[in-house]
C-alpha cells in the first residue's frame, strides 16, 4: 500500500485560518495591528518569491505585511540601521531579514542585530538559548511546523527513534531541540523523541536513516535518501527544496519513499508552507507580548 501524503499545504491552510481568527480577536480587543517588517536585500529571484508569498499571507491573516528593500550592494552599516530603525519601531511587531544575504555582508551580526522580541525567526542567540532550556520565546518556523504536521496527522513522536539528517541552525539543530524537548516546553506535546542527528560526516549515513521510525531530512540535495534508505513504515518528512530543471524536487526520492514508508511530505506542498504558517502565528504572539508590556 503507498504511504499516506502528508499535506502540508491543507494543514498550513488551517492554522493561518486559527490564525487569522485570533488576530481579528485581538484586534477588535483593542491590539494593534500585528505587523511583520522583512527586509531584503539584492534582487536574488527566489528570495523575491518567498518574501512576496510571506507578504501575501501576512495580509490574508490580517498581519500587516512591511517591506524594505536594500540594494544588493548595501553596506553592512546601513543594513544595521535599517534593523535598528525597525527595532525601534512600535508599530512593528516581527522582523524578518530574508536569507541569504548577499556575499560580503555579515549574516551573523545582522540577525544577531534583531531586538530579541520581534525576533519572529528565532535565529537570535538569546532566543536560541531559551530553546534550548525548554521555555523558548519563540519557536523556530520550520521546526515547529514539521511538529504541527506531525501533531495534527496524530502521528505518535514519544519514545520513537527520529533521524534528523542535516545539522544546520535554521532547521537540523532546532527541529532536533523540539523533538527531544520534554512534554509540552516546545510546542503541542509531540515530543519526548530520542533524536540522532546526521550530516555530511555521519559514518554509514544509510544505516543511521534506516534505523529512524521517523527521518527528517533538510539536506539540500535532491532525492539524495532513497527508498532502500528507509526503514518500512517510516514516517519521513522532506524538508528539502532543491531546483531540478525547473523543477521542485525535495531531499527524499519521493516516489521510492511512498512505496516503503507509511507517511510522506510531497514537495512543493509539504513542509515549505507550514513555515509560512508559522511565521505568521509568531508575529500574532510578537505583538501580543510587546502590546502586553506596554511598548506597542
Ligand atoms: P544547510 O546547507 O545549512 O545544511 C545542510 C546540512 O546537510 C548540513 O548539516 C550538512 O552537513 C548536511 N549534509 C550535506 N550533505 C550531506 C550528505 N551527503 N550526507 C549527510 N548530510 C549532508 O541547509 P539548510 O538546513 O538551511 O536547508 C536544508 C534544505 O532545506 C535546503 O534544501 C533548503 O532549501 C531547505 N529549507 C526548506 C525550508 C522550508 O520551509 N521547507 C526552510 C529552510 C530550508 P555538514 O554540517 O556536515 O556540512
């Protein structure tokens, strides 16, 4: 029997819909509008893409959508203006700088740079250490999308063995964090996983992803893990966005995994729009907590 699909695209729908919801209740409780400022700089096409698809969902959740644009060859001491400028900002609630930056700007120091209360990412160290201690500020929107995914499909994570390949800050090393984090600290209660991280000097990689009940791949590189990788009955998620001949195509070989596992996230459509989803849902509690100390 082919594995079940697991639609990303249906469930990010529905919490942008929850969203939406609860921001025209604070709203009309006298919030402000929640506001999410991205920034990016040079003309990189998929950037251009992602920024205007996050815009577009900040608007139909009723989140006021900001953006700033820089050319690409702006100097680093501008590009730190600009963030201290929407740091100071009232009327903004969520900053986001779209990544990569062009070469020769220090990435480091400008998230680094976003005032730890709008850091609506959650790339800033501070926030990343609240994380890591199980009482974080924000949750990391691709992480915690994939554990809505999971949560939402009642796809049982406590106790299971979870393979995430891929160790990066943005995906690898918190999606491991939420997945390890006891009951309820991060996120809805899918945790309580034993979690293996893998990457590019991980010895006898296909062994380690065959051992996973669940595998998490964000690699970024296409249909690197393949059906024989796959224990049956796997639970896998492809976080992996690879351009192929004009084509989206994710980590996993999506058609040899839907003949092994019992559950699969398609590319497009699987996890790239929980993200979204998420970003929007920490720009709603960004303003709350900033309306609630009395700056915004
Ligand atoms: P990075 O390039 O930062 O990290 C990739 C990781 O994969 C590294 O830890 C690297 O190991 C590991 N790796 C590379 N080659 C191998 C290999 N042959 N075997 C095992 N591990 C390997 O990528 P990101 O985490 O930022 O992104 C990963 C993918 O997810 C990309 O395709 C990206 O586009 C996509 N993405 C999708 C998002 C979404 O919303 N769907 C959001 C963010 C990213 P090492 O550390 O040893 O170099």
């Amino acid at each position: 029997m082919p594995a079940r699909v697991l639609n990303g695209k249906q469930t990010a729908l529905a919490i942008r819909g929850e969203v939406a919801e609860e921001v025209s209740k604070f709203v009309a409780e006298g919030g402000p509008r929640p506001c999410l400022a991205a920034v990016l700089v040079g003309d990189d096409p998929a950037s251009q893409v992602y920024v205007r698809n996050k815009q577009r969902a900040c608007e139909k959740a009723g989140i006021e959508g900001r953006l700033q644009r820089l050319p690409a060859d702006v100097s680093q001491a501008e590009l730190m203006d600009v963030v201290q400028g929407l740091n100071a900002d009232d009327a903004v609630h969520g900053i986001l700088v779209q990544l990569p930056l062009p070469r020769g700007l220090d990435e480091r120091q400008v998230l680094d740079a976003v005032d730890a209360r709008k850091d609506v990412d959650a790339f800033n160290p501070g926030n990343v250490g609240l994380l890591m201690q199980g009482r974080p500020r924000f949750l990391p929107c691709t992480p915690s999308g994939i554990v809505q995914l999971l949560h939402r499909y009642e796809i049982p994570v406590a106790g299971k063995h979870v393979v995430v390949v891929g160790r990066s800050d943005i995906v690898g090393k918190p999606m491991a964090m939420l997945l390890a984090a006891r009951d309820g600290s991060c996120g809805p209660d899918t945790a309580n996983a034993t979690v293996t991280i893998a990457h590019s000097r991980t010895d006898d990689l296909d062994a380690v992803v065959r051992s996973g009940d669940i595998v998490i791949a964000a690699v970024g590189r296409p249909e690197m893990i393949r059906g024989s990788m796959l224990k049956p009955g796997a639970v896998v998620i492809d976080v992996g966005i690879n351009r192929v001949d004009d084509k989206l195509v994710g980590d996993v070989c999506y058609e040899e995994a839907m003949e092994v596992a019992s559950a699969v996230t398609p590319v497009p459509g699987g996890v790239g729009p929980l993200t979204i989803a998420m970003l929007l849902s920490n720009t709603l509690q960004a303003a709350r907590a900033i309306h609630a100390s009395g700056q915004g």
